[in-house]
C-alpha cells in the first residue's frame, strides 16, 4: 500500500528536526579548541619573546665580563712592559731563579706574580708582588660595575749580552690571565689567557735603519746604492768582495726619501709606514720617489723598533786634544807592546783591553794601525789622506762625545778594513750629535749611533751596516750590507703578544 504524500512530508521534516538537534555545541567546542590553539601559541612565543631577552643578556653580560678580563690582561702587559724590573739587581737576583725549567721557578714551584684572589703569587721580590697588584685591579663601569684582576706566570726567562750594554739583559715570556666579573642575581665570569714574550733580534738587521719616525728618516739621493755581500763567504774580484744585486734591506721607523735618477735599493724597504707618495707631518708614508727604487718591494712593520741606546765609554775617556798624526808612543804615554813605531805610523795594541784617548786627530797623510780591543774615546776626526788600518779585530770605538757637535768624521778612504767583516771595526756612539762616515776602497765598518744623525758620504764603498736616528747617503756612495750580521750582535726586541685565547664560566 502506497504511503501518502503527506506524510512523507511531516517524516522527512522530522528526521530533519533530529539531526538539526545532533549538531548542536559543536560551534561552542570549535571555538573553545580555537581559543586553547591560540592561547598555545600565545604562550610559545611569550616563552620566545624571554628566551630571547634572557639570551641578550647573557651575551651581553658575557661581553662585558670578557671587556673586563681584558681590561686586567692589558693592565698587567703595561705593568711588566713600562714599570716592571726584571730580575737581576742587589734586591732580586738571577740565582733565586731556576731558568733552565718551564714555568721557571722559585722554590720548587712557578713563579707567578697575582692580583687574583684565586692564585696564589710566588715571587721572591715582594716589592714587585706588591705593585702588580695595585697596577693589575680593578674595575669597570657599563651600566653596571665589572671587576677584574690578572695573574702572571713566567714561562722562561734567559740573558743575552745585549750590543752596546754594560749589563746582560734579561728576556722573558709571561702567560698571562686575566679575569672578569660582574656580580648580582644573574652573574658572569669570563676568563682570558694570552701571552707576552720579548723578541730578539740583531741590532744589524738591515744595510741601513733609521729609527727617527718622520718624513725623510732615511734618505738616498745622487745615485746613491744598496745592496749586499756575505763576509763569511766571499768571492773576491778585484781585491774586493763580489756583491749581490738583492738582499741590501734598509729600514726605517718613519719615511724612506729616494731620489735620483740611479739611486737603487737592491733589496727590501721595511718600516711601519704604508703608502707610497708625498710625505707630510701627520700622514708619513713609507716611500718618497717611486717604488721601482726598491727592487723587493715593501714590508710593513708591525710597531716601530727600539734600538737600546749603548753604554757610555767606562771609564770615560779624557777631553783634552791629542794626535795621532804627529804624537809619538811617549808623547800618548804608552810604551812597550801597547805602542809601537813612529810619529805619523804608530800601532796601537791595547792587547784585548782598553786604551782612552780625548779629541782624537788624525790627519796629514798619517796612518794608525789598530789592533783587537776597545779604544774609549771623546773624539774622532780623520782628514787630509790619513788613514786607521785594522791589523786585527774586533777593534771597538766608543765614543762619549762630550761638549762637541761631531763627535765622528771619517773622511773619504780614511777606514781601511782588508779583511771587510766589518765586526772588526765597530763604532758605538750613544749621543745626538752629527756622525759623518765617508768610504773608500776596503771601508768594512759598523757605525751604531742610534740617537744621532748619520751622513754617508764621498762617492766611494762602504760595506758592513749602519743604525742612525736619520741616515742620509748621498753623493753615488755605495752601500753594501754584510749578510752575516743579521745573525748576531743580538739586542732585545719588541715585546708582542701572541696565543690569545678566552672561556666563560
């Protein structure tokens, strides 16, 4: 039987009202589940948000801790750099040290000078334990206080005889670590190590240093020539050694001035200066006149160097005139093997010791033969054909150049030097006052002024090497530096620092 239409109608309306009832709450639960997806979210990216506030912090109090751990490194560098006494005097001797280990030490164990509470110091000079301490604490204001303090442990230490010094000098290598702090709720202790050491170097690295830092420090002009030979190792043609085109390496702390058509260097120009070009108080740079002077280019230093000013003649030497032209050995006041021949050709043999003399005159076609030892002197002039004969070396002048403007005049050809080692002649002036060294055919000779002004001069031959505030060669004279010497005839370099390196805790 069929069913009628219309109440079909009213069923399918009612199943209608059925599942219209099923679905209600459902928005309600959408939203609620909305509403706790949001609020997830929310409170992730509240959580970001101070994850990354905290560790902004954290860096920046990192940073701050590592400023201040520097700060302490850097305040013990100037402490042993500029007012720190190295051992060797009445109050501190060498002997309380063990130098043959590493870290060297002091009763058994390192010796460590400490401004930080957490090391203990072992230094048998108390004075010195005493000032690092002031000079390495401290603190430092960045928006909040950070406080530091450093140790200082001495890897090594050794002397060398320093060229020109009296006393040995005494070289180390410190490690040092530096400690920085700051304190409250959130604290930060960073610590750094690095390390100090003294380089040493030949007082004759170079043909030609000047140590002045300006415009013009060392200058070449009128065809002028640097270049190079090996003393222990010669090829003679000529009777003279055959020199290399390379290897006569000039330096300077400030300006190199070359000019001059044939003016060349045959080797390196090394100085802390950069820039080729023009040259003005201010903005000094390294090269004057064209790089293609220089045949191997520039090295950039990275500070300047110190030259140790040498030792004043001891005992000094006399200030009164004397000869050496026309003197005889009784007139010097010398007799028997320290003095022999006549006036005009006399030899002197101070037998490995020491001769003084006051203003020393040679000249009027006069020679002087020299053998090995030291001639302490005020000073020397040498002119009118006259000429100083090397017999044997290492013949020493020093030379106090007391109430004199030029202490050293050397005319040309008046150095005779056959053997050309140049460590047989050896000048050593500690004054500011004109020195002045011309060459000639066997002129082998080092000139150590390094506080005075240099002229090298005469148009001739100089081999061997010069320090001088300025150095001017001028006049075609040639230049030839002796290889060797940058072996030996050692001087305490510049301290650097190396090994850098830094934790946190």
């Amino acid at each position: 039987m069929t069913m009628p239409a219309s109440i079909k109608t009213r069923l399918a309306s009612r199943k209608r009202d059925r599942r219209r009832k099923n679905d209600r709450g459902v928005a309600l639960v959408v939203a609620l589940l909305l509403a706790v997806a949001l609020s997830a979210i929310g409170a992730s990216l509240l959580m970001l948000s101070n994850t990354e506030t905290y560790a902004s912090m954290n860096y920046r109090m990192m940073s701050q801790a590592r400023y201040g751990a520097e700060a302490g490194v850097l305040r013990a560098v100037n402490y042993l750099t500029q007012t720190y006494v190295a051992p060797g005097g009445a109050g501190d001797p060498l002997t309380n040290y063990n130098m043959n280990v590493s870290p060297v030490t002091y009763n058994g164990n390192p010796v460590i000078l400490s401004a930080d509470p957490n090391q203990a110091s072992n230094y048998p000079y108390a004075a010195a334990q005493t000032a690092f301490n002031a000079a390495v604490t401290g603190s430092l204001t960045a928006g909040q206080t950070v406080t530091y303090n450093a140790y200082a442990t001495l890897l090594s230490m050794r002397t060398i005889q320093e060229y020109g010094a009296a006393a040995p000098k005494v070289i180390q290598t410190w490690q040092l670590v530096g400690t920085g702090s700051i304190g409250g709720t959130r604290p930060a202790t960073v610590e750094v190590r690095s390390v100090l050491e003294r380089q040493v170097t030949s007082a004759h690295s170079f043909g030609v240093f000047a140590t002045a830092a300006g415009c013009g420090a060392l200058t070449f002009s009128g065809g002028s020539t640097s270049d190079s030979y090996d003393s222990s190792n010669m090829t003679m043609v000529g009777g003279v050694p055959q020199v290399q085109l390379s290897g006569g390496a000039v330096g300077s702390n400030g300006n190199l001035d070359v000019n001059g058509g044939q003016t060349q260097i045959y080797g390196s120009l090394s100085t802390p200066r950069t820039g080729v070009g023009h040259c003005k108080n201010g903005a000094v740079t390294a090269l004057t006149g064209g790089a293609a002077t220089v045949s191997e280019g520039l090295i950039q230093l990275p500070q300047a160097i110190q030259y140790p000013t040498p030792a004043p003649p001891s005992p000094l030497p006399p200030t009164s005139s004397v000869s050496w032209a026309t003197s005889t050995c009784a007139d010097l006041g010398l007799s028997g093997t320290t003095c022999t021949g006549a006036a005009g050709s006399l030899t002197l043999n101070p037998l490995g010791g020491t001769l003084a003399f006051g203003n020393v005159n040679l000249n009027a076609g006069a020679t002087i033969h020299l053998k090995a030892g030291t001639y302490n002197l005020n000073n020397i002039t040498v002119n009118g054909n006259a000429q100083i004969i090397i017999d044997t070396g290492p013949v020493f002048f020093n030379v106090a150049g007391v109430g004199t403007n030029q202490p050293i005049s050397l005319a040309g050809n008046s150095i005779s030097n056959p053997s050309f080692d140049p460590t047989n002649f050896q000048i050593l002036y500690g004054g500011t006052s004109d020195v002045t060294v011309s060459g000639g055919t066997n002129s082998a000779v080092m000139v150590y002024a390094p506080n005075a002004p240099v002229s090298l001069t005469g148009g001739s031959h100089i081999y061997g090497s010069v320090v001088g505030n300025t150095v001017v060669e001028s006049g075609g004279t040639h230049f030839h530096y002796d290889r060797r010497l940058q072996n030996d005839l050692l001087v305490g370099g510049a301290f650097m620092m190396s090994s850098f390196t830094w934790k946190k805790y």
